[in-house]
C-alpha cells in the first residue's frame, strides 16, 4: 500500500516512518508532508491508498485538508493530541485514529483495519459533513453491520439495546439494526451528546424520552412505547438530565 505521513511536527513524521518501516513492511511511504498544501500535492502525484493525517495543523487542520480535496479515494488513519471534539467526530464517522505519543501496537491495530476498509470513501464524506458546524451537534452516525456501514441522523435512533458482541439499535420508523459493535463501544462514541447510558444494557436518546415512571431506579417509557429499567446508579442522572432539558 503507498502511504503517505502529513503531520506538521518532523520528530512525528519521523517517528511515524521509522514504526512503520519496523512494524508494518507491507507499507510503501511515498512521502512526508509539514502541511495541508504539501498534503494536497502529494496525494494528486502519488495516488496513495492510505494516508496518516494530523488533525491540527496550522492554517488548515486534516479535516479541512480533505474538504478541500473533493474527492477522496484513499483510506485515512488520523494522528492527534487528545482533543474530544475531533475524536468524536471520527468515532462517529467510524474512522480510525492513533493518540499521540503513537506505539507500534496502535499502528499495527489502525492499519489492520484500514487494509479491511478499503474501498468505502462514504465515511470520509461523512466526516466533512460532520465537521462543517462544529459547534452543532454531529449529522450523521456511522452505524457498522455485516454488510457495511448505515449512515442514520443522531436525532433518527430511540435506543440502543446490548446483543453479546453486538448491539441493537431501535429508529423512529421502528426499523431495527444490528450493528456490529458493543454497547460499550457505543457509548464511548455517542455520550455527551444526546444519549445516556441509563443500564447496563441500554443507552437511550433523551429527546425520545416521553415519561419517568417511579421505582428502585425508576423506568422511562421512549417514544415508540418500550419501558426501559433505570439502574439504582444512574437514576439522578437520568432525572437531572430530564429535568434540566440537557
């Protein structure tokens, strides 16, 4: 696969070559890049299958980078600080990316699954759509399945009920999808939005929350007539959450 690093820190361009020449031979760098303009530039001459992308660079972030592209044809690894705001945006995009300082086992992880993803660029265009309004909350979720990937509107899901390994998830027009990730998996992507895991094994959107029936934890009856447990834990949170209207 011809790669290509575009990071603006040479010690992490560096470092990323050198793991990748270590850890991952199945890998060609074609070249490294300080910015989004040598970005730009190295994609349209070398076509590469996979790119490791910064998310904050000076005067034009990763994120901007592939809007001004266009088309992507390419699988991305991003390469970031922690910054909540743009993890979440690529959780919820259902990309990848490696937490700096960047190890040889993260790398091996992220590349396994980019090599398995190939092809579909539908999650990068939902990652432009998503990072357009940053201060709006995210348009759309990537939803994996044995087929592929459902891009449904946060708004769209009641609830989300655990199934082993994976997860169910319940939509205002009583379609149901299993997804194959776990609850837990799921929560790590949609809490502070929206959601809150309010069981071990729910997460419920508050929006859809239409009643609080009194209890232990208490139940609360969504919009498509379920009654969901509240555990004890979690029963003064779901209640200020649903008395403050966050």
């Amino acid at each position: 696969m011809r790669v290509i690093i575009i990071d603006d820190e040479p010690n992490a361009r560096e470092k990323l070559a050198y793991l990748i020449a270590l850890f991952c031979p199945e890998l060609q760098v074609e070249a490294t890049c300080k910015n989004a303009s040598e970005g730009i530039e190295a994609i349209r001459k070398f076509n590469p299958d996979l790119i490791f992308l910064d998310v904050e660079m000076p005067l034009m972030n990763g994120f901007d980078m592939l809007r001004a592209l266009g088309e992507v044809n390419f699988e991305v690894i991003f390469t970031t600080a922690y910054d909540q705001y743009a993890i979440k945006a690529i959780k919820y995009s259902a990309l990848d990316y490696l937490l700096k300082p960047i190890d040889g086992e993260q790398l091996t992880g992220a590349v396994e699954k980019a090599i398995r993803k190939r092809g579909d660029s539908s999650r990068i265009q939902t990652l432009i759509e998503n990072t357009k309004y940053p201060e709006n909350n995210f348009k759309h979720l990537a939803i994996p399945t044995m087929e592929g990937f459902l891009f449904i509107k946060p708004d769209e899901v009641i609830r989300m009920e655990a199934d082993g390994r994976y997860t169910m998830i319940y939509l205002e027009n009583k379609e149901k999808i299993l997804a194959s990730k776990n609850l837990g998996e799921f929560e790590e992507i949609v809490s502070e939005n929206q959601f809150l895991r309010i069981h071990h094994s729910h997460i419920v959107n508050l929006s859809h929350i239409r009643k609080y029936l009194r209890g232990d934890g208490g139940k609360v009856v969504m919009s498509d007539a379920s009654v969901i447990d509240v555990s004890r834990r979690k029963k003064e949170e779901v209640l200020e959450k649903l008395l403050s209207g966050k």
